[in-house]
C-alpha cells in the first residue's frame, strides 16, 4: 500500500514568500535533511522550525492586522450607536411635540347681559375624537370687558365645561361677588390648563382656571378694596381641585361660560379674545 506523505511546511528559502527567519535565513526547508519529522540538529535549533519562516513576526503581524480590525469594529459601534442616540422621538397618532394654536377668535362674542341663564362668551370649540390622549394639554386664554349695576350686587359665576352650556364642568370659579360701585367696560382675563390624566369613554381631565377682573376706579369686591379680583376655579370652585370624569370619544364642545345672579342690562361681560392651545 502506498503511504501518502505528510505535506511539507510551509518555507521561504529566500523571504520571497513573508518575513525571512533570522536564524537560518531561510533556509529551513533545506537544512530538513532526512524523512518529514526527523529533521537536522540545525534545523531542530532553529526557531522558525524548519519553515524558513520568522513566525514570531508573522504571530506579531496577525495580532497587530486583529487589533485594526478590532478598532474599526470599536469606531463602527460608536458611530451606529451615537446615531442611534441621537434620532427624534417617534411620533405616532399624529402626536406632535411642539405647541400649536388650534383654535381662535376673530370677532368679538356674544355679550353675556341682562339675563340669569348661563351662556357661552365664544363660540363653542369642538375637540376631535380621540383627540385628548394621555398628557395632552391645552391652554385657553381669553379676554373681554365686563360692567355691573350696584343694585343687588349681583354675582358672577364663570366657568369651563366639556359639552356645551349643560356638559360637564370641567371648571368653575363659584359665585364671585361684584363692586359694591358700578363698573363699566372695566376688563376681564381668564387663563385656563387642561391636562388629560386618562382618555378613553371614562377618560379624566385635570383643569384649573384663573379669572382676574379689573375695574377702572377702587372698587369692593366683597370687603377687599382694590383695582381688580383674581379669583381661582376647579373641578368644585375655589378649593380641593380633582380630576373630571368625561368621554373622550367622541367630538365635543369645549365652553367658557358665565352666569349672572342678576337680571340687568349693565350686569354684561363681552369676549373680545379667545385663543386654544395645544401645548404637545
């Protein structure tokens, strides 16, 4: 039978083929003389053992050709991961993050006057389906003038509601008695913050409002003589603020309302601004 003889390592009789040995420059295969694995004294002593080869060297290239390409595997990491880090948030469902006016008046409102039925200052703002998510908040700011007669000292109730004039209030201020002096075409500020803290057919609103009332001369609001009233407002009036059940569904009108205790033509409060905002 015949044997097949064991491949020949590899040599480099003259460097022609990676680095040179220096020990036998290379001339390793050469002085293999005998049978493959019995190899001389010279070339047993030889540290590229017979190749001709210096392979500490080619052991010290293929680690330093590793160590490159472990770096640029390193840069690659953190060019793609920096990348990664640095990408927007990913909108969905339309949700911005910026704030955006989606609602305004151009033209004064319908004057509030001479009656004690709650009426809206501005036409009614209708909020889309689905559209008050979890955390969206809108701002309402409006502003107007607003006149009373002395006789009774009538009351004025202000007020935010989801649905129109009979919906949910959303937020009031109560009844807020006027100067005890006539006023007239003295002016009016309402701020108003709705947060959503759940949506849904049961979805909850938070609101708190701030109404500030002017005069032109010192009046009493109450037993306070000042130029003006800022008068705060919740889910129950003027104390113990609380989240308000409401559908979140459906379209819906969203109301800014005020209430007259008294019937009188000076008793009268106009809306001359009216802005909503989408705060994300």
């Amino acid at each position: 039978m015949r044997t097949v003889p064991r491949p020949i390592p590899a040599h480099n009789l003259f460097g022609d083929h990676g680095p040179r040995c220096p020990t036998c420059s290379g001339l390793g295969r050469i002085l293999l003389l005998g049978s493959y694995g019995n190899p001389t004294r010279s070339a047993s002593s030889c540290r590229c053992k017979g190749t001709g080869l210096d392979l500490e060297a080619m052991q010290q290239s293929k680690i330093a050709a590793l160590e490159r390409q472990l770096a640029a595997l390193q840069r690659d990491y953190m060019r793609l991961r920096t990348a990664r880090d640095r990408r927007p948030p990913t909108l969905k469902n339309s949700r911005q993050y910026w704030s955006e006016m989606i609602a305004w008046a151009t033209v004064d409102g319908t004057a509030v006057a001479n009656t004690t039925t709650e009426a809206i200052l501005f036409p009614n703002v209708t909020v889309p389906a689905n559209y008050m998510q979890d955390g969206r908040v809108l701002r309402l700011e409006s502003h107007g003038r607003w006149g009373n007669v002395v006789t009774s000292v009538p009351t004025m109730t202000w007020a935010v509601r989801w649905g129109g004039v009979g919906g949910t209030v959303l937020a009031t201020t109560g009844a807020i008695v006027t100067p005890a002096a006539a006023t007239t075409a003295a002016i009016w500020s309402m701020k108003v913050k709705i947060t959503t803290r759940s949506n849904g057919s049961t979805g909850t609103l938070f609101v708190v409002m701030e109404v500030a009332m002017g005069t032109s001369t010192v009046a009493t609001f109450g037993t306070v003589a000042q130029y003006g009233l800022v008068q705060f407002g919740g889910s129950a009036g003027v104390a113990t603020p609380a989240a308000v059940t409401a559908d979140l569904t459906a379209d819906t009108a969203l109301s800014v309302t005020l209430d007259w205790s008294a019937a009188n033509a000076a008793n009268t409060a106009t809306g001359h601004m009216h802005t909503v905002e989408s705060l994300n």
